[in-house]
C-alpha cells in the first residue's frame, strides 16, 4: 500500500470523535494480526519472516 494511502487512512481515523485505539491498513497486515490470534507467538514469526523472504524484503 502506499504511504500516502497510509496517512489518509490514519488521519481519517484520528479525525473521528472517538478514535479507534489502532489502525491496521492492508489485507495482508490485517491477516497477520488476525494469525497472530489463532497461533502460537513463535509461530507467527516464522511464518512471517518466510513471507518477508519470499517477498524480497531485508533484514
């Protein structure tokens, strides 16, 4: 997603009269956090740092 998708999307959130306590963009940011749920704490990270290496992403 881009940043400035990103900032709209917080700025929104934080304009309401009661903001929501976090903001999760992306569907694959809000998959994680929802995995994060269901599984194990080790698990999680494993999982993701394989998609971050699959993805290209450094370290």
């Amino acid at each position: 997603m881009r940043p400035d998708k990103v900032v709209k999307i917080a700025l929104k959130a934080l304009d309401q009269r009661t903001p929501p306590l976090s903001v999760i963009t992306g569907t694959m940011n809000r998959l994680m956090v929802q995995a994060e749920r269901l599984v194990s704490r080790r698990r999680t990270t494993v999982t993701i740092g394989s998609m971050m290496d699959r993805a290209g992403a450094k370290r």
